[in-house]
C-alpha cells in the first residue's frame, strides 16, 4: 500500500556566514583583536552544537486521501511547524546571545582595552 509523503527540509548557512552577519550587525568594538578572538570562539561553538545537517523529515499519510484532504494537511502541518520552529529559533537566539556575549567578555579580557594606535 502506497502512501502520500510531505518532505520537510530546512536551509542552512554556512557558520563562518552566520558569525560574520552576527558580529557585523550587533557588534562594533574598537579592538579588532577582540573581534577576531570573538569569531574564533563562536566559531568554535557553532562548530560543536550546530554542526549536523538539518534534519529531515516525512509525515507518511493514507494513500486515499483526497488532493483537498493532502492540502489541508499540508497546510495545518506547515503552520504548526512553522510555530514550533519560530519558537525554537528565538529560544535558540536568546541562548546564543548569551553566550555570545560572555565570550565577548572573555576575549576583552584576553585582549584588554587596548587602543589602536
């Protein structure tokens, strides 16, 4: 018995893209040092934690059902996956500002407030 599948597949960035547009649009810092030290160590996270391809997925549905049926589903299930994932992104942006930011202090101490000449 044949069934009707949806594939769900998600996108992703290449981690040193996501680290130069996440220092680039909420970091400025007068060292440069202290940038680099920063990318390094997000690097290093990103590399640990987020490093596996986007997982994917098939809901597996009765052949029967009608093509009203399938979009209907399609449908309520895209947008209820929709939400969960928005949701997990914010958590997971919370998160990652938070450790994005203690590694910035990490890397100022490291590297101090020097000035550049």
């Amino acid at each position: 018995m044949s069934a009707k599948v949806i594939p769900l597949t998600g996108k992703k960035k290449p981690i040193r893209q996501i680290i130069e547009e996440a220092v680039e649009n909420n970091l400025t810092h007068k060292n440069p040092q202290v940038l680099r030290c920063l990318k390094r160590e997000i690097e290093k996270l990103l590399e640990k934690h987020f490093n596996s391809d986007a997982p994917e997925m098939t809901l597996l549905l009765p052949a029967d059902l009608t093509d009203d049926q399938l979009q209907a589903i399609k449908m309520n299930f895209s947008q209820v996956f929709s939400e969960h994932n928005e949701r997990m992104i914010q958590r997971s942006h919370s998160i990652f500002l938070d450790l994005y930011l203690s590694r910035l202090e990490v890397c100022e101490l490291k590297f101090g407030d020097a000035e550049l000449n």
